[in-house]
C-alpha cells in the first residue's frame, strides 16, 4: 500500500514525496516525531491521511529511525495487564497463518492485521478483552459476531475474554473470512 500511496502523491497532493520531505524538513519540525509531521501536514496543508503517514515515515527514515518489526510491534502491544491475551493471539495467529500461502501478517500501533488479497482478520488487545476483527462480504449469522467497524477493516468481531479458549465455531468464521477476501 505505501508504494502506491508513494506513487500516486503528486497527483493527490501536487509534490512527490521527496518534495513533501523537504518541506518539512524546512519545517523546523523533530523528523523523527511522526504524530507532530502528520499533524502539521494536515493543519498546514490539508493532506489526505494516507499521505500524511507516507510522508512522516520517508522523513523519519531520511533521519535514521528504523520501524519497528513486526515481532516488536507485538511485544509492545502485549505488556502489563494485556500480557495475559498473547498465548490467546498466538494460537489465533497460528490458526490464520494456516489458512494458505497467501496469508501475510503486519504490525501495526494498535493492532495486527492478516491479508490476503485484502484483510480479513484484525488482532487488537485492550486489558480486559482481545478483539478478533472479521472482515465479511456476507456476513453469517451467529452469536459469536458483533457489527463493528474496528480493529483494521473489520465487519464484525468477537470479544475474547481472559481464559476464553479458541473452540471450532471461532476457527470457521476466521475460515469464512479468509474465503471471502480472496
């Protein structure tokens, strides 16, 4: 997705990247405080969200900072009171990570989502409950899901709470979303 963002922000916003970079740099904003870039290039120039974040990350790396990995984006998410969800998200990560060959995983602040041609499944943990994003097309009828519009691109999610174990009927809507976003 960041090379298309990339590729197509001169005609989004009117300046390559590398042009968005240098004004900012000109700026006098911290390269490395993301938040402060995204924020300042939506006050001061009205850029879509997308891009915001495209140029934050080229100019925090033009000054050397490094993103995270993805198992570091993990870690950080299950500290403290959330620690208590990863044996939880890794037996659902092993459960989606199964699914195909196509399946790929992605950090992100404040969650991990799971793709295929698109996402179909979005991890997020607060300290009472991991929420498993499902992404329908045709959404099936069961107990387990709610309407959301969060984490990721979910449709619907099931609440887990602490000791909840992963039974067959949450594997075979993670199964049903996988075949819809194929």
């Amino acid at each position: 997705m960041k090379n298309a963002v990339n590729a197509s922000m001169l005609n989004r916003t009117g300046k390559t990247t590398e042009q968005w970079v240098d004004l900012v740099k000109q700026s006098g904003l911290d390269l490395s405080d993301q938040n402060a870039v995204r924020k300042w290039l939506k006050s001061e120039h009205s850029i879509p969200q997308n891009s915001q974040w495209a140029i934050a990350e080229a100019a925090a790396l033009g000054a050397g900072w490094t993103p995270p990995t993805l198992e570091q984006q993990i870690d950080a998410q299950y500290t403290g009171k959330k620690a208590q969800f990863r044996e939880t998200f890794a037996q659902l990560r092993d459960v989606i990570m199964q699914l195909g060959d196509d399946v790929s995983v992605e950090g992100r602040a404040g969650y991990i989502p799971f793709s295929r041609k698109r996402q179909f499944v979005a991890i997020a943990v607060t300290q009472n409950r991991l929420d498993l994003g499902l992404r329908f097309t045709d959404a099936p009828d069961s107990p387990l899901l709610q309407p959301c519009s969060a984490p990721g691109q979910s449709t619907h999610k099931i609440c887990i709470r602490a000791g909840e174990k992963i039974h067959i009927d949450i594997t075979k809507l993670i199964q049903l979303a996988y075949s819809q976003n194929g």
